[in-house]
C-alpha cells in the first residue's frame, strides 16, 4: 500500500480542532492544519495552532476569508486580504516554508486556484504551494468520508486527504480512518507528495497552467 499524508483546512475550531489533536497524538502521526486567518484573528483560536505547531503538525495558510477563490477574485487587494493579512497573522508558526493552499471551492481543481497576482507572491515570498488528491467530501456525507477516503487512498501510490476540523461528526470517525489505513499497510507521511506541489519554496516546479486564471506559467 502507499503513503498518506492527512491535512485539515478551515479551523482552528474549539470545538472540534483539540479531539483531532488528541486523536493524531494518540495516534502518533503527523498532519498538516491549514487555517484561515479570520479564525487565528481569535486569540483562543491561535492557541490551538499553537499547540498543533507545538505537537509537530505542520502549519499552513489557507487564505483569511474562504469566500472567493483567488482565481476568482477582482479585488486589486486580494493577495493581500488573503494571503498576506493571514500570513502575519500566523507569525512564527508558519510553516520553513511557509505553506499555502489554496481554497477550491468544493475540493475542485482549476484555473480559478489562483491568480497571476497570487503566484507572483507566492513566489516572491518563497511559499511551497500544496493542493491535494483526495477530497472525500467530510462536509457532505460527514459519515460516509472514512470509506471513499480509504478507497481512494488504496488506488494511488502517494495521497494527500483533505480533512476540516471543523465538522464534529465527521472527525468523531478519525480515528477509525487513521486505524484502517494502519491495518491496510499504508504509511502515514508529513511529506506531501511531489504531484500536489506545484511550486516548491518560491520556485514553479510543475505546470501551472491548470492552476492559475488568465495566465500561462512555465514550469522553472
């Protein structure tokens, strides 16, 4: 079987984010969390990125709002809003390098990820940009997740799950979800897997054109 890398978008939230802390920790494996800057806003909110961080999960930037995918937003402030604000936000918890993901939509791969201008930042500031291969929908079907997870999981040699700690129900399953990957012989990974990486420490490294509105970016 192959390696999993599990990552969480959309929190840090009090009411969900310390049980899916407890259960990786119990669990022994690492995640990735990326959150949005609306919430890290909170200051009790932030403690829980700062105990994730503590705890050796893996810190990223997944925009301030989560309204508008960047792709799609005119604002001339965007990058700023989203990327920017949030970024200070998180502070020395970032992720060397930092990490951002960009927000889909539904989990949907497109040219509506980002922007001309969003790419320029990301690769100015030396960001790692980390999408994803595996959307089991938790927020849809907050039961059914665990098994299209796993199926999924068993048809590719390298997975990158994106989870929400931000859905009671849906996370009361992690633990079973992490259980069975086990039992199936997967791996549990931080790394993220090179095909979901398409720029690496400010540096384009995979073709962008799929990714980015209105623009053709060349691999580096």
């Amino acid at each position: 079987m192959g390696d999993v890398a599990l990552s969480f978008d959309n929190g840090p939230d009090p009411a969900v984010t310390p049980h899916v802390l407890d259960v990786l920790a119990h669990r022994g494996v690492r995640a990735s969390f990326f959150v949005l800057g609306k919430n890290i806003a909170s200051a009790d909110r932030k403690k829980l990125t700062e105990r994730a961080a503590a705890e050796r999960h893996r810190i990223g930037n997944h925009s301030f709002t989560h309204r508008v995918p960047l792709g799609n937003d005119t604002g001339s402030d965007a990058v700023e809003r989203e990327i920017a604000a949030t970024e200070r936000l998180l502070g020395a918890l970032a992720e060397n390098p930092k990490l951002f993901r960009p927000f889909g939509g539904g989990g949907k791969i497109g040219p509506h990820l980002l922007s001309p201008a969003a790419v320029d930042h990301l690769i100015a500031n030396q960001y790692t940009c980390v999408l994803w291969n595996c959307v089991p929908e938790d927020w849809i079907d907050q039961d059914a997740w665990v098994d299209r997870a796993l199926a999924d999981a068993a048809s590719k040699p390298e997975t990158l799950v994106v989870m929400h700690d931000v859905l009671p129900r849906a996370m009361s399953h992690l633990d079973r979800f992490i259980g069975s990957l086990l039992d199936a012989g997967h791996r549990i990974v931080a790394e993220f897997p090179a095909a979901c990486v398409p720029i690496e420490r400010g540096r384009v490294v995979r073709d962008m054109s799929g990714f980015v509105a209105g623009a053709d970016v060349a691999t580096a």
